[in-house]
C-alpha cells in the first residue's frame, strides 16, 4: 500500500482489518493516514470490542461493507478459523 500511494497508483482499494481492541490494528494511524489522505484506499476497521457492531469475522458483514467484493481481486489472512 506505501509503494502505490508514493506512485500515485493506490486505485480503489478495500482493506477490511479485524481486531479485537483498537490497539490490536497493525499500523493504524499509518492506514488512517492513507485512507484520509484520498488516495483511493477505503479502510473499514472492525473491532470485536467495539458495543456498536457485531464481534468476528463472517461473509454477510463483509459483503455488508465490501458489497461488491465477490467481484475483486481478494486477499485474506488470518487464523485458521477464517
């Protein structure tokens, strides 16, 4: 993601980051700074702390955030459960 930002090449990305506190999510300000700076980066952050929204990873809350994410080119890492 810091390469294409620096080229001006981030285009539309989507990254969706699941944690479970706000200090869990691996470069935070860095990812908020990208995503503000309208470099094409849209960040949704997921927390499983979070009292407003649902805890874990699941399809239907990623396709509630990325509707069209069926359609991208994908990449997911995480624990085996996922």
């Amino acid at each position: 993601l810091r390469s294409l930002a620096r080229r001006g090449d981030l285009g539309d990305v989507v990254l969706v980051h699941h944690a479970r506190h706000h200090d869990d999510v691996v470069f935070r300000e860095e990812l908020e700074r990208l995503a503000a700076a309208g470099t094409g980066l849209r960040l949704r952050v997921c927390l499983d702390d979070d009292p407003a929204g649902p805890a874990g990873f699941d399809e239907a809350r990623l396709a509630s955030q990325v509707p069209d994410f069926a359609a991208r080119e994908t990449y997911l890492c995480g624990p085996g459960a996922m």
